[in-house]
C-alpha cells in the first residue's frame, strides 16, 4: 500500500507531515488569539489562521498522496495557493487598515493581482502556454503587490503607528519581497529547466511555506497581542 | 489505486481541491465573522457559512472520489445542491429581513422554489423524465426566485438601507441571475445534447461555485462587518 | 475498489450523501444559534443540534458503506437510531418545559419508551424473536410518546404560551405522529414482508429523515429565535 | 474489503457504532453544557465531555477495525481506558471539590489509583504475568477509589449540599460500584477462563460503557445544570 | 490489510492509540480551559493545548501506520517534534512572563535553541552527517536551553510568585530536565547503536511523551486555574 518507506531519510514526507503539523498548531493559536485580541484585529488575525489552516488540510493530503503514490507534484500546490495567496494578501490590506483609512481600491486590486499571479503560474504549468510567459507573468503581479507594500497607501497608514505595528508591517513586507521570490524561482528550476519533482525541490517548496505563511502569521498574531495593552 | 495522475495538467483534480480549500477559508471567515457581526446579521452570516462549509465537504468528497475512479459526475453535485441552494436563497431572505419586515410566506415560497428547482433537474438528470423537461421545469423555479428577488417584498425592504447594503444586495441579485444561469446551460451541454463528463465540464461547474458560492458568501460578510459601525 | 457507480441515477447514493450534508447544516446551525437564543432554549436547541450532528456522521459512514459495498441495510440505522430518537423526544420534554413546570418523571418515561421503540423494533431485525412482534412492541412505545405529547403534562405548559411556540409545538408534534408511521411501516415492508434492501426503501428512509428530523430540529431553532425579543 | 457484513444481525457493528454515536452526541452536550453551566462546575464537566468525546473516537476507530478485520479484541479498550478512567475518577473529584475542600492529596491518590487499576489488568492481558494476578491487582485498586467515594473526604464534602448534588454523587458512586464490578468479572471470562472475544463479550463491553460512562457523565451535566439557579 | 494483530499484546499500538488518546484529552482540556483562565494566562495554555493537538493527530497518523505497514520508525517523530519542541518552550517562556518582564531575546534564543536542538538530531538521523554528532549537537542546545530555565531571566521572573506559580516552574523544569534526557539516550540506542525500532524503544518514547508532554501541559492548566480566584 505504501511507496515509501516513511524514515527521517525521506525527507520529502518528514517535511510534507511537519508542515501540516506546523501550520495546524499556526491556525489553532490564531483562532484561539482571536478571542483575546482587539477587536480591530480580528480581521487579518482570522485571515491568516484561514491561510494556515488551508495550508494544513493540503499538507496532510499532500502526505497520503505521497506515501501512495511516491509523488508530491508542485503541481497540487496550485490548489492550496490559489486560497492562501489571496488570503495572505488579504491579510496584508487589513493589516494597514487597522492603523487608518486605506481606499478599497488597493484591496480589490491586490487580490485580483494575487489571484493573477497565481493563475499565470498555473497555466505555465498545466501546459496551456509556455511555461517561461507563466513565471514572467507571475513575476510581473508579485512586483505589483511589492510596490503597494513599498509605495501605496498602506505603508502611509502604517507610518504613524506604534512601534510593533510597523515593526511587524516592516518584517511581512520582508518575508514576502525575499520569501515569495522562491517561487518562481523553484517554478523555473522545476517546469522550465525541468528539474522535475526531485525531492530537494519538495523539500525546498516547504520550508519557504514555513517562511512565507507560518512566520508572517505569527507576526500578525504578535502585534494583535500587543496592539491590544 | 489512483487512476489519475494528480499534476497542474489534470485540471480537474486541481479544480476540486481548490474548491475544497476556498470554500473551507471561506466558511472559516463566516463563522468567525458570526463573533463580531452586530447581532441581527448573524442569521444570514450563519446560513452562507453552512452552505460554504457543506460545499467544501462536498468538493473533498468529490476530490477522493475522482483520484480513486477518474470519475466526477455532475450527477453526485445534486447532494450537494439540495442543501447548498436552499441555504443560500434562505440567506437572501434574512438578509432583506435586516432591513424591515418581509412577509414569512415569502420565505417559503422562496425555500420550496429553490428545492423544486434542484429537484427537477435531478428528476431529469436521474433518468425520470426527459431531461430537457427537467430543464426547463429548473428554469421555471429559477425565474420565480428572481422575481421574488427583483420586485417582491425583498428589495422593498432593502430600498432605503444604507450603501453598503443596496450595494450588496444589488450584486447578490445579480450573480444569481448571472451566474445560476450556469446551472440550466451545463446541465443542458451535459446531459441533453450528452457531451457527458467531459474535463471542461466539471472545471466550468467549479468555477461558477466560486462565482456563485463564494463570493456571495462573503458580500454577506464584508457588508454584515460594515453595518457594524 | 466501488462497487457502484455514483450518479444521479444511483438514487442511493445521492439520497445518502445529501442527508449527511443537510444534517450537517442543520447541526451547524443548532449550534450557532445556541449562542444567539434565549438561554432558557439552549437546552432543547443543544438536543437537537447533537441529533442532527449524529445523523450527518451515520449518513457520511452509511455513504461510504454503500459504495464500498453496494449494500446500505436498514439494520445499520439502527445503531443512530438508538442516540437519534431519545435525543429528539428528550428535546420535546425541554421544548415543553421551556414554558412551564413538567415533571421530570414525563421525561424518564419518555426517554425510556423512545430507547425501548428502538430496542423492540431491533430485536425483531436481529432475529432475537419475531420480526412481526418487534414491529408490534416499537408501535406500542410509540403510541405511548405520542400520548404523553397530546394528552399529558406537556400540551399542558405550552398551551398558554406565545403563538410561535404553540405553532411549533403542534408542527413537531404532527411530524412525529405521521412521521414516525413509517418507521413500523417500512420496516413492516423490508423485513417482515420481506423486500429486502431495494433502493426505494433505502431512499424512502433518507426522505422520512428529512421529515422528522431536520424539519423538527429547525423548528426548535426558529421557535428559540423567535422567543427571544 | 469486508469480512463483516454490517446488518443488525452483527449485534458487534451495530453495538460499536451505536456508542461511537451515543457518546460523541454526550461529549457534544457536556461542552455545550459548559457555557451555561455555573463557573464552579467547568471541570468536572469538561473532564466527563473529554472522556465522551476520547470514547467516541475510540469506538469509531474500533469499527473501521471490526469492519476490515473481524476482531474487536478486548485488549485495545486498554488504551482508551488509560485516558477515560483516570479522567472519570478525576471528574468525581471536582464533582466533590464544587462543594467543599477536598485535600489534594485524594486527587493525586484517586488518579494514581486508577492508572494501576488499568496497568495491572493490561499486564495480564498482555501476558507479563499471570491474568489472574492482574484482575487481582485490578480490583485492589478499584476497591480502593471506592473507599474513598465512600468514606473519605470526598463524601463528607457533599454531604450537607444540595438535594440534586447528593442525588448524582449516590448515582455516581453506585454506577462506580456497580457498573465497573464488570471489567474485571468480563476480563476474567474473557482472558482467564478464555472465552475469548466472542461477540456477547463485546456487546456486553459496550452496553456496560454506556451504563459506566455516559449515564454518570449525563448525570454531571443535569446536576451542573440544576446548581446553576 | 492489517500487518499486526491489534491486541494488548501488541504493545505498539496500544501505546500508540494510548498516546493519540490521552494527548486529545490534554488538549481538549487545555482549549476549554482557556475560557475560564485569568486573562494572562491563556497564551501559555494556548501554546501547550496546541502542543497536545498536534501530538494527537501525530500518533493518530501513526497507528495507521503501524496497523498498515507495521513500522513505526522513531524518524517520522521528527515531523512532530519540529513544533512540538518549539510550542512546549514558547510556553514556559509565556509562563514566566505571567510573573513578570523577560526580555524577548531569551524568547527567540529559546525557540531558535529548540528547533536547533531538533534539527541537529535530524541531520544525524537522516544520514546527513554522523549520527552521534547529531545526537551531541542536540544535547549541547538542550543544556542551553536547561540553562536559561535555571539560570536565566525567565527563574528571576518566577522567584517572587505565588506557590502554585512557583510549584508549577519547578516541576516543568524537572521534567524538561530528566525526561527530556531520554530523546539523546533513545537516539542514540536507536541509531547509533542500532537496536532499529524495536517494540520496546516505541513504547518508551510514547511512555516518555506522556512524562514530557501531557503532564507539563496540565500542570500549565492547573496553574492558570489556580491563579484566577
């Protein structure tokens, strides 16, 4: 029934099982800190325990499948990203809204360039263009986003706040200018050089999701806590 | 034991799997939206939340049954329906209901008409009577319910709410009539001329859920937070 | 790995799998309302959302079972029946007593009776005596219940109460007394006649689960809401 | 898949999944319970909900188990009953504690009692020693809990309380005296004299679970609910 | 589709289940027990009750393991450990910060510490470099972190508080201290002597978890609930 003998030697299925344990304990805390955070926080705290819990229920399929079938196809991931990109985005926008107005403008397009970004990869990746426009496609909407973070009306509201709050604001920016260039890079090692699902490509995929979703999570988490004294 | 390789290029299992996620996200955000509504929200907030969460329940169902048989029948979508529609029409009452009175009897008439509407397209579907009968008695429930929702006691009691709630009201409306207009079209291309379940078919029918689901679920949402202040 | 093919035309389906997502939303539902009723109704509130709840995971197991197997014997129900019908006449004794003091002996008795309308009718499908006689002991337990229900110390306290509650008193109580008719009658049909397991039973049962569960368990809710202002 | 047919004549099925229901839909009601219960009764309530609830996975878990694979060995309700007894014994201290001080000291007794009484008997089962020994071990230590709900500060504690508390402390504790005279008496006829899992032996385990676990933890819920006025 | 007999003979997955079992209970407690807990202690019990979940659904998965392909190799441990390490020492860092201000580096020491401390015995057991290096590695940042408890400003916080507050320090910190022992001397058994997993170093290691795990947690929740009158 299994593939895979499941040791700490495969490090694919060590990686996929601690990821959907990691993000699993992310989404509990989340949700649990919703409760005692202000009430203003509410939102993105409850946008990224979304992101994380998606991310949970992919891995732990992720899992089966791999222990099934000795596949873990990046191709999968699409399906968890086309939730949790715009959730994390989401997130982002709320974020700067609890420190003062930003037009709801920045969000629709925020989220409609996340999804974007996301279906530009994937239809690189199905095959339905060639993969090389997929990446440059993506790549373009990721540059989007960053100049909103860097240069729009969020980091305007976010100037005047307390130090935590921009503090936080400053290191999600962070994670996702250097974090998410993972992704079309390893989208381009993958599909276009054509590495394939080699198992350090699996393993690389997962610690950036550690990275990407888990760490800025927990800082939205952090500064709802202290948001609140 | 899997008769489909799980890759971006079987867009069918990524369609099913991202619906899954999505909806789950977005049955999470309702529910702990319900926490922070002001109080008179919290029925329709409810009834989107549990049309998401059975939907997501569904689409999980669906995505192990396809992985396991390479099959994905509209057919097995009926048993989702029969309790999805009814939830959601239901949460259109409820949220005219916010605004001021609407007679209880349009709740029924709306509730039956949107089971009649399921029920018709299944008798068909299910080999009963003709197909394109059950077609055409679907299209007939599904006028009804649009007439109740443009000139009946509904947008009375919407008419003088404030912006956010015409707005939402307005684009609820319209997807329903946009978007269900899906439902008698595919199941015509489906099972009356018989393109059967072809790929194309089934990514379509995901793709209107997210359409028809989920972004009226959380229209429900984002104007139930903004009637807050 | 199935030994049916699951479409519409399989109306077994689809009756299954469609019971465990309404049962699911009605659960959903109970349970979110019970935040928002009035805390005298939280106990018959809470009693019918666990009757719900159990009924949701009976039909997901029933589900995989049948198509696992192609078979969906009545006599596995009997084994939700045991929690599902003492849940729901005990909810009955909490309507009830919502409005006004009941004796507690009422509910022992009650209890008591709904456990042993199971027990006898059980005995009879395990083939411990005869079918006939079973189906005899189930009826008169049953016509026990409804005598308490239309001649006892509960039509009593509700008679003074506020139109919602009398209206749902008298709906819930209805169901059961037609309702519940069929339980000895298809059991009558499938085990002592002897039909068998053919699908239209096994849908017959499904649709008398709408009736005389999700109906009376939305009732509760509706009947809790409304008497609250 | 199957070597059982699942029909009410397999009284083992059916009592399995029976109490995988029976005690999910307690567990459901003892949380429920916990947010309109006085402050003072939380614990025990939680800790009879946890054992519900660790009960209720447990059963399920057992049935997919008898389903594959026939066997429903006695020996695997060992590691539910290493979670279920202690936090039954712990829930009886609370209980006791609600109404008075009860010295610490009996907690951790009670708790370690507990623990040995289910150590002893799964050594023997096990076969590290002789069986007879560890139904000896066994019912030593289970005498002794019952010395303390008899005699010890427990009982003084509740004495002068009111009617309700004293009433499902005596139920309790005659359950506890009663109820749990069958492990060691069904262990023996199971293990020693080596009757071995017949199926009487499993149904009279389960019927015994719900006469040990849910009816004392029904009782704590209803005596919650009464001291609450 | 079974490869062990699942009885008490079969240690393994009695211990197993056990552990699944129990750590449900930990955490269910620990989640309600939130509700009623002082306001500053709910992110340490957050963090343990998170702690306890995801170590569940970790020996959840493990049974299934264990009963499918009858190995239940201490590596996939890891997958687990990678948060559970973390969380459990986040937790006694919040836990001191209840008394009192500790600088945030010691948090980030100690987090970096744990999951180093995990991750260095990983390195050993996945045959990325000699296994006994991992396993010095991994105690030279256990006994970092043994000195932060001891020495560190987390003690200085503890040192003025009340008696439970300080009763319960000194007890985690035992723990921390001999039963964390147990994970270099089991590995090192394990991979560098190379006993492979037998029966006997699977049950130590869950029998350990509970030492390590399920009693630091509670005495955290019996803490905060002490500390609240």
């Amino acid at each position: 029934m299994f593939t895979t003998l499941y040791t700490s030697k495969d490090v694919v299925s060590t990686s996929l099982t601690g990821l959907a344990l990691m993000s699993l304990a992310a989404a509990v805390l989340c949700f649990v800190g919703l409760s005692w955070s202000n009430e203003r926080w509410r939102v993105p705290t409850a946008l990224v325990g979304a992101a994380c819990l998606v991310t949970s229920i992919y891995y732990a399929g992720a899992t089966g499948y791999w222990l099934s079938s000795g596949a873990a196809s990046a191709g999968v991931r699409f399906s968890a990203w086309y939730t949790v990109h715009p959730l994390q985005i989401a997130a982002v926008y709320f974020y700067a809204r609890t420190q003062g107005p930003v037009p709801v403008g920045v969000f629709w397009r925020l989220v409609g360039a996340s999804l974007l970004m996301v279906f530009g990869r994937w239809l690189g990746d199905a095959g339905f263009f060639n993969p090389t426009l997929g990446v440059l496609i993506s790549i373009g909407f990721w540059l989007y986003i960053l100049g909103e973070m860097y240069f729009g009306a969020m980091p305007e509201a976010v100037r005047k706040s307390s130090r935590p709050v921009r503090f936080g604001y400053f290191w999600i920016r962070l994670l996702f200018t250097l974090g998410w260039a993972v992704y079309p890079i390893l989208h381009f090692v993958d599909v276009v050089i054509g590495v394939g699902q080699a198992p350090s490509i699996i393993v690389l995929y997962s610690v950036f999701d550690i990275v990407n979703l888990i760490i800025p999570s927990l800082i939205v988490l952090a500064v709802a806590g202290q948001d609140r004294y």
